[in-house]
C-alpha cells in the first residue's frame, strides 16, 4: 500500500504540555500536492482488563474532564518515559486498583483516535491477582468497582460505556469467556 503513503517535507512542533504534543507537518500528498498534517503525540499506554477469580473484573470510576463526566473504565495509564508497557501495565494495576497480577497477557494493541493522533494502547488480561495497597497518583480520584462481564456488555449495548479502550477490552473479554478467542 505504499502508494498511498504521504512524504513528510518538514515537521514542527507547534505545542509541547506536560506529556502531549503537537505536531505541524508539511507533506506531499500521493497526487503530488502539499498538505499541512497536524496531530498530537503521546507516550503510549497500557489498559489491563482485571479478572476475579468469582469471575467478576475491576473497573474504575474517573472524573474525565475533556468530556466533562465520570465514565466507567478499565485501569489504564500513560507510559513514563523509558517504561516497557508491561512494567506500565504492572505500575498502573497497583497505582489504580490495588492488585498485583500473577499473569499479564497481552491481547492487542489499539489506535483509538488514528486521525489526529499516534497514541497506542496495549491491552492485558489480568489473572491470578493479589489485593495490594492502591497508590494513586497525586491529583487522581477514582472509585474502584467489580461489575459482572454481562453486566458491563449490557452497559456497552446500551450506550452507558462509551469509552473506545474499555468498549474494545469488554468485547475481547466477552471473546475469552466465550471460548471463542484465547
């Protein structure tokens, strides 16, 4: 598919924050026009789907304040600079929740917002999982919930988790538990 690659000619930065970017770029276009691309980048992160050994998974109430209200989410966070994703995984499981995971499997990578952005999250399962103290970054408020898998799947149908990294963990979860996907 090469022939629909863009060239970049140059890029800038336009926006430097605390861990996004912003990017300017100038590229030439398969039909040889030049067009301005800009998009934010960002370090990457891990979700980790949390499973009970009662079959229940641990989720999380946040205040998300792009969108002004709280959504229900798997555990997720940003990687730090230098950080595999699976020790992001790890950190962010304890910092959020309070478990420790005997077993990590990743199950995907996802794109969630591909036209204006790089950001890529890596999704796990959770298993065999231990209570821990929870470490909550400073300035993090979150409430931590165990909700049933069909009950979550049922909040997706009807429009209550629209949140894209827990819709796509909730699908691959339902998957597993279905023995479809392994």
């Amino acid at each position: 598919m090469k022939h629909l690659e863009e060239k970049t000619l140059s890029s800038k930065q336009i926006f430097k924050g605390r861990f996004l970017k912003v990017e300017q770029d100038q590229v030439q276009a398969p039909d040889g026009r030049i067009y301005t691309r800009e998009y934010i980048t960002h370090p990457g992160a891990a979700m980790m789907i949390p499973l009970l050994p009662n079959g229940n998974v641990v989720m999380v109430h946040q205040y998300r304040h792009a969108v002004k209200q709280v959504m229900l989410e798997f555990p997720a966070g940003k990687r730090d600079n230098g950080e595999s994703s699976l020790l992001t995984a790890q950190r962010e499981l304890v910092e959020e929740v309070g478990y420790q995971a005997g077993e990590l499997q990743l199950l995907t990578t996802i794109h969630p917002v591909i036209g204006y952005s790089d950001e890529h999250i890596d999704l796990y399962l959770a298993k065999n999982l231990s209570k821990t103290e929870q470490k909550l970054d400073h300035g993090e408020f979150l409430e931590v919930v165990e909700m049933n898998p069909k009950d979550l799947i049922q909040l997706v149908r009807e429009g209550k988790v629209s949140d894209v990294k827990t819709q796509i963990g909730a699908f691959w979860l339902d998957k597993i538990l279905r023995e479809e996907w392994n």
